[in-house]
C-alpha cells in the first residue's frame, strides 16, 4: 500500500534499491546531495547532479527534464553517508518558468525496482522559490526512512546548496546550469495528460481525502525553545529583545483591533515567504480564522505547532512583562511629580497641593489605564488564537478532555514533545499556555506531595493530597505509554509500603507495568539493581561503540521508574542508586517519576539536595512555583486532570495494552 506522505512526514523502506520518480510537467533539474550524520555534505564528491550524475549507490538524470527516473542503492553509498537529499531546481537563463508557483506542483514517488510504489509526494505551497529539497532518505538506528521534506529557496540553487553546508555554492551552481543548458535541446517534453484509467491520479493540490487524520510525529527535530522550568523559557533560534513599553506581544506584529486575526509570529524563522500549511486553508468570510500552526517552510505539523505553543508563550510573556513596566513606570512617574510639587512649602497649603496630588493620580490612572488597553488587546489576539489552536493539538499536545483521546492509537513513532500542565499569569487566568517538555525526557519529574507547597496544598488532607498526587504521576505515566510505539516504553513501580495501590489501579488492571509494583526494602532493590544494571551495560556498550554485544535479555527501549512515598523503604545504598539514575539515566533511556515530600525527607540532610536539584517538580494542584528568568514571571502551574466521571485513562491504556499484544510484545 503507497504512503501518500504530506511535508514533514516519515515512513519506513522496506528495501534499499530504489527507484525515485519525478514528474513536474515542466523541465526540471534533478539531482542529490548525500550528507554525514549532522546532514553536512562533506564536498563536491558527495553531490549528483547532470555534469556528475553518478556516485556510488546513486545515480541521477543527465538533463533537464518533466520526468526524471533517479536510482538509489543505499548498502551501496560511500563510507559515512547516512542521508539522501533529493533536490530540484528550475533550468535558469533559457526562458523558462523562473518560480515553482507558475508550473505545476511537482510529484515525486518512491518505488521498488520492480515498480512498486512505497511512497509519494505532492509538492504543494511553492510560491517564489526556484529551487526546493523533496525528499530525504536517512538512516536511523540502521533502519532507513523517506522523508517529505519539501523545503523551498527563492534564492535557487545556489542557496539550496550552501544551506547543504556546500562550500563555494555559487560556482558549483553556476557549474550546474551549464552543464544543463548544454544538454537542454536533448530535454524530455511534458507529457500528454493522465487519464483516470489505469494510472494513478496525481493530487497536485493535497486534497482532505489523502491527508492524515492526525499530524504526523517529527524526527530529530530543532530545538526552538526548552522547557522554561529548566534553564527559562527563553532559549528560541533568535534573540530576545528586552521587553519594554513597545514590547506590546502580538499587536506589536502589525495587528489593529478589531480587525482579522494574525497568527504568524514574526519570530519565527522561514526560509521563503510563509504560506499556510495544506492542513490550514484560508479562512472564508463569515467563518472564524484558522491557526497557522507556525510558518517555517519544510516544517512538519508536529514542528509547527510545537513552535506555534511557545510563540503564545513568548507573547503571553511579552505582554504581561510591558504591562507591568508600564504600571511601574506609572507609579514611580506620579511619585516623583508628588515630591517635586509638595517640595515647595508654597504648595503644603490651601487647595495647590492637592490639585498637584490629583493632576498626578490623573497621569497615573491614565498611563495604566492605556497599558490596560494595549494588554487586553494583546490578551485577547492570543485567546483567540488559544481557541482554534487547542482543538487542533495531537494527543501528546492535548489535555485529557480533548476529543482527540478518544480517537487515540498509540503511533509508529515518538512525537517531539509532550504535554504535562498548562501554565497561566494573574493578568488572565483563563489563557492557559500548554507547558511541553521534549521527548525523550531530558530530566526527571517529581510530583511535590507536600503540604508546603502551595497555598491550596496547605488547605487539603495530607492523605488525599498523597493520592491525589500519586493519581498525577499514574496519568503522566499512561501519557508516556500512548505516545511511545508499542514495546518501547516500559514503567516500573516502586510502592514500599503498597499505598499507592488504589491510584495504581488502572496501570494494573490493563497490564502496561513492566511488572508488580515493587513492595518491601527485598522489591526496592531488585528494582534499583536492575534498572542500575542497564544504566551500566548501555553507557559501556556506548563508549565502546558495541551496542551489539548487549546481553539479548536487555530491554533497550525507554524505561521510567514510578517512586510512591520517597524515601519511606530506601536504606543508603537505595537512595545513592536513586542518586545515580538521576544523574545518568536520562542520557540512556532510564528516568524517575518520583512522587515525595521533601520536608519528609529532610532527614536525609543536604544528601538530597542534588536529587531534588535535578527533577523537573509539578503539583498535583495549581501552585505559582515556576520561575521565569527572562521576564521575572511566576508562572502558574496548573495539572492535567481527567474530567469527572471519564474513562478516557482507562480507554487510552486499553489501547496501548491492545498495540502490545498486535505487535507480540
């Protein structure tokens, strides 16, 4: 069956001698980069084109053409390949189309040697560009892939292939053209057009038919911006700016009020004028706006709208940090007005000192009132925006009560990110940004069961605060196994005491564990040895570059470990191994989910303190506990909960128990 792939899109190849197929309906130039493990073209060598057109294992057209017929071999390419750019390009100076958006939209397919088709592309959205990247066959832990890249230049050739890390990109394309031109009068003609008997019908425009239901995952993806718990939420691909009074977030962008909304956040980078996504057509008039999901050409779904949440984020920040200078601003300006008016003796009496207090608080309530203004309107763009974006979220995006839960099937591969609260600002508390953290996890999580940490924490029972706690870590672990592929994912679980067996209950029943919950100080380290042990061999068989000689017993999937009741059962030795899974679990797949009260642990003195240092902490309720260096926010945390009376948690583990048994794992 053909995978009819949309634009960050990934699928797996069955074989390694391939066949790829252009078709553009106007002569195009072809050819292919191979690239190391970063993507980077190590030299001219590493490039086919029609004055080159042969490499080992590759093999491309030697002239212009409407169609092109492209041979692969990747057991074949040379030493430290490890991906296939495949790249087209409009012939220059012979009076022919000079941007993708006057031709057709470019298809290209991937077949077997005997013509089966594996996957297909549909370039769409080319506006200005003259050159573009189609596809990418990369190899991933010895498997190879094709992905639909469909990355567009406007600067050509030549920036196509500086952008390949290609030294001296104009001359080499200059070199191209002419190897081109000479061939020229040698170039196939469009051919007559496809009938729909017995040819399959190209989609030139990405019809709904042949889209996927659900944005596909992102391998490898950028890293645009970090969890802002960590190391601030302000680590983007450009530079911030100090927010000030101008810094008014998204109506800073050019957006009146009023007026249609904007969704484009010029932050972002594009290396061609945007375009809306084929899964965002313009809106019509009468019916609301559609979210742009972000605007980086060559951008998977999954990419944009990851972007597309931290963009809110920013702005949401932006925002609130102008609003609040300019308040403080206000405050401190009538301040100084009242001391330079009451400093005369003159105006300590009669009705001059007060007419001086009242023209000052006049000028304040006008400043604030005016930074009022600019702050709801900015307020209310990203509401609205919040509005179309959260029903558009793939499940790892998603809360528990967005529909798309129930629809869920665990996926082929792991998404970039996933979804573990919302966060939101005192100036409106009903705008919730999605706080995302990158999958795989790169540091721990502990769900803070303390009484001490928060205001509503210190209102609640000590014992429906540990449950509730402990609730929060069993939906964050069942969110892990939905969006892991089936087998590579597995939760262990440490309950010394066996407190926890209630809000256990749903990983137990549909039988996810890795298995029972550990009990007793016998159960605490058999779990810690094992999980030690795997830390050890994987970061040995790493250095030693022999990930083949792992012992077959050896689950190398991700593995996290649920700890109830920290450190009730833990004697030295335990809590040292909790030490060293959480310094260095992370980097081989090994990570906590601890669920604690630090006061209770206190008895352990500072020995803990680089434990705690390490995770990432959430509340099982709302608490303002993250802090933002970049604006000197404290942002609001606030837990993903099940709505009352759903069975979506039992449904969503029901699935991924079924994904196991398919897959036979």
């Amino acid at each position: 069956m053909t995978a009819e792939l949309v634009r960050g899109q990934n699928h797996t190849l069955p074989q390694t001698r391939l066949e790829i197929r252009v078709s553009a309906g106007t002569p195009v130039v072809a050819g292919a980069t191979l690239g190391d493990e970063r993507g980077t073209v190590r030299g001219i060598e590493w490039i086919a084109h029609p004055g080159s057109p042969q490499l080992p294992g590759l093999e491309v057209s030697q002239q212009a053409a409407a169609d092109h017929r492209l041979a692969v071999d990747l057991e074949a390419l040379p030493t430290g390949a490890h991906r296939v750019t495949v790249l087209l390009a409009l012939p220059v100076g012979v009076g022919g189309p000079v941007r993708f958006g006057a031709v057709p939209a470019p298809f290209v397919a991937l077949t077997g040697l005997d013509g089966t088709e594996i996957a297909s592309f549909t370039l769409t959205d080319l506006d200005a560009e003259s050159a573009v990247s189609a596809l990418e066959l990369y190899r991933r832990q010895d498997v190879w892939k094709v992905r639909a890249v469909g990355q567009g230049y406007a600067g050509g050739l030549a920036a196509m292939l500086a952008d390949q890390g290609v030294t001296e990109p104009a001359a080499l394309a200059g070199t191209i053209q002419e190897a081109v031109t000479r061939g020229l009068a040698r170039s196939v003609a469009p051919p007559p057009p496809r009938t729909p008997e017995g040819d399959r019908v190209r989609h030139a425009t990405g019809s709904a038919d042949h889209r996927p239901t659900a944005p596909p995952p992102a391998p490898e993806p950028p890293e645009p911006l970090t969890d802002p718990a960590a190391t601030g939420p302000a680590h983007t691909t450009q530079p911030h700016t100090t927010p000030g009074p101008a810094a008014a977030g998204p109506s800073a962008a050019g957006t009146s009020a009023g007026g249609p909304i904007d969704y484009a956040h010029p932050r972002r980078q594009h290396a061609a004028p945007p375009s809306p996504p084929p899964t965002a057509p313009p809106a019509q008039p009468g019916q609301p706006a559609q979210p742009v999901a972000g605007d980086a050409t060559g951008w998977s779904m999954d990419e944009r709208l990851y972007n597309q949440i931290w963009g809110m984020f920013e702005d949401l920040a932006r925002a609130v940090a102008a609003y609040r200078s300019a308040v403080d601003f206000a405050e401190s300006r009538m301040g100084q007005e009242l001391d330079r008016a009451l400093s005369d003796p003159r105006n300590r009496i009669g009705g001059a000192g007060d007419r001086a207090r009242e023209a000052a608080r006049a000028k304040r309530d006008e400043l604030t009132s005016r930074a009022r203004e600019a702050l709801d309107r900015d307020l209310a763009q990203l509401a609205a925006e919040a509005a179309v974006v959260e029903p558009a979220l793939p499940a790892a995006y998603a809360g528990w009560g967005n529909p798309v839960w129930h629809a869920h099937r665990v996926p082929m591969e792991i998404p970039m990110a996933l979804r573990i609260g919302d966060l939101h600002l005192p100036e409106r508390t009903d705008l919730r940004i999605p706080l995302l953290v990158r999958l795989p996890l790169e540091r721990g999580i502990w769900v803070d069961s303390g009484r001490a940490a928060s205001e509503a924490a210190a209102l609640m029972d000590t014992d429906r605060l540990r449950r509730l706690a402990m609730e929060t870590a069993v939906a964050h672990a069942a969110r892990l196994l939905a969006v892991y592929p089936p087998g590579e994912f597995a939760v262990h679980v440490i309950d010394p005491a066996g407190s926890a067996a209630g809000p256990l209950a749903p990983l137990v029943e549909a039988g996810v564990l890795a298995g029972p919950p550990a009990a007793g100080p016998g159960g605490v380290a058999s779990v810690l040895a094992h999980l030690t042990r795997r830390v050890d061999l994987v970061q040995m068989a790493v250095r030693a570059r022999a990930a083949d000689s792992l012992p077959p017993d050896l689950d190398t999937g991700e593995q996290l470990l649920v700890v109830n009741d920290f450190p009730h059962g833990f004697d030295d030795r335990a809590v040292t191994q909790l030490r060293y899974l959480a310094d260095e679990g992370p980097a081989v797949g090994v990570h906590l989910l601890m669920v604690a009260d630090r006061e209770e642990a206190s008895a352990y003195g500072p020995v803990l303190d680089p434990l705690w240092r390490s995770l990432l902490r959430i509340t099982p309720v709302a608490d303002s506990h993250l802090a933002d260096p970049w604006v000197g926010h404290a942002w609001t945390y606030e837990p993903l909960t099940v709505p009352p009376g759903s069975r979506v948690l039992e449904q969503v583990l029901a699935a991924v128990a079924e994904a196991r048994r398919a897959a036979g794992r």
